[in-house]
C-alpha cells in the first residue's frame, strides 16, 4: 500500500496544449534514476493522462532523458505485451533525427496470453500477474528503427549501451523505465542533438492486433471472456488508483496504443 501511496502523491494532471499533445516539463535531475522498473524513483515526477489510463514522467540531466510509462489498464498491458510498443523520439532540433526504441518486441506466445485467464477462475490477479512476469522474462532484447520501422540495430537489454531499459509489474500497475543519451549517437548517427531547455516530441505506439486474427482460434477463444469483465479495461482513477471500468467492452483490448506528448527538457537552477 505504501507503494500505491507514492505513485498518488507522484501525479499531477496537466491540461492539453491545444495542439492534439500534452506539454509536458521535464524535471531537473540532481541524481541518477535507477532504471529498475519500480516506479518510486518518480515520486512527484509523474503526469496522468485521464484519456488514455497512463501516467507519464520525464527527467533529464546534461547528459541523458529519462521516461516512466506506468498504467494498469489492462488492455493496454495486453496490447504493449502481445502486439509490442516503439517510443518514438522527434527532436526539435536542426540536428536531431528521429528514432524509435521497440520494446516490448512482438510476442509471438500471444495466443497462450489472451488465454491466460479462464472464466470462472477465482484468482484471475495472481495468474494474470505471474503471467505477466512470465513474459517479461521473454523480453530480453530492444530494438532502435527508423520512421519506416526498419531495424537499425537490436541490442539485448543488459548489453552495456547507453539506452537502458526496464519493466516491472507490482500491485497489477506496468511500470516501463527507460534511459536515453541526449547528444551521443545510439548507431551511426542517430543522435537526438538535444540539450536542456530543447523541446522532443515523444510518441507512443503499438503494433495491431485484430480481432479477426482470433476468430475461430482456440486458444484466443479465451478473450472474449477470459480476462473477467471486472480486469478488462481497469486502469488508474484519477488520481492514480485501480479501478475498473464496467463500461468498457472487450473492443477496448483490441485498441492501438497511439498517443504523443511534447517534452520540455528541464535546465539546471
């Protein structure tokens, strides 16, 4: 519980900017995050997204951007799992040139998952949760693409680069942290070229997966029902707190992860 507590001291709710994106102002590091996929690093440096059942965080120093993705919504926990996830960077910079990092990757095991939980299963948290840790242990490699999505490079995850990466799952809420260089080339000349005080556009977004795939699949037959209209949909409240959403239908787990936020990296004081 005292987890949870932080995470609701930790989020603040920002109004949009009037271009489609959040605006969002990083927070000056004094200090290293620690890229371990627990979320009590960013207490007092997350934003909640009400829309899309996210809380957002960044932080920066001279030399690197730091991100924090934590929902509990879990059909975007399905989706970011089963379909993978790229962050998208586009610096407002001359220099800059946009990358994207893939991870999760795609999980070819996806059938399995979307069958995890049965109807009428008692313990539908704990077999979701342990499944998955399950596949977060599959998840051993990132990749850096181009705007086409073509693979630059792949990199496992503890390779000594300068990205870092981490997930976690703890008290049913995904926590993804990242670590990324603001002006050292990632591969070739993939280079954000940002300094504090530059502006990125960071984008999210996941692969696709429609229903149509898992028509007449055994193993997906497990959707429709099989995550429990009670776990199907539950995201943080506003102010961060598990809930579930009794309005939201199994379309929702089939829905594209696609949202964008515009980064003002903090200057030291």
């Amino acid at each position: 519980m005292m987890k949870l507590k932080f995470l609701i001291l930790g989020i603040l709710i920002i109004a949009f900017s009037g271009c489609g994106d959040e605006l969002i102002k990083s927070n000056w590091l004094n200090s290293e995050i620690i890229i371990d996929g627990n979320q009590l690093d960013w207490q007092g440096k997350l934003h909640y997204l009400e829309e899309k059942h996210t809380a957002v965080g960044f932080a920066n120093n001279s030399d690197y951007l730091y991100i924090c993705i934590v929902t509990s919504d879990t059909g975007m926990i399905m989706q970011a799992l089963t379909a993978g996830l790229t962050t998208w960077f586009d610096p407002q910079t001359d220099n800059g040139k946009e990358f994207g990092v893939q991870y999760p990757l795609l999980n070819e095991d996806r059938y399995s998952f979307m069958n995890v939980v049965k109807p009428g299963n008692n313990n539908k948290s704990e077999i979701f949760s342990n499944r998955i840790t399950q596949l977060l242990k599959k998840q051993t490699e990132f990749r850096i693409v181009k705007k086409d999505l073509f693979p630059i490079t792949q990199n496992y995850l503890e390779d000594n680069t300068e990205v870092k990466i981490k997930t976690g799952f703890q008290m049913d809420q995904f926590v993804l942290e990242m670590r990324i260089p603001l002006s050292i080339n990632i591969v070739w000349d993939y280079n954000l070229s940002l300094k504090p005080g530059n502006n990125v556009n960071i984008k999210f977004e996941s692969g696709e997966i429609k229903r149509e795939q898992f028509a007449g699949n055994k193993q997906g037959s497990g959707m429709s029902g099989g995550m429990g209209g009670g776990q199907r949909g539950s995201g943080m409240g506003k102010k961060g707190q598990s809930q579930n959403n009794g309005n939201n239908t199994g379309k929702r787990s089939f829905e594209k992860i696609e949202f964008a936020v515009d980064v003002i990296l903090a200057e030291d004081n």
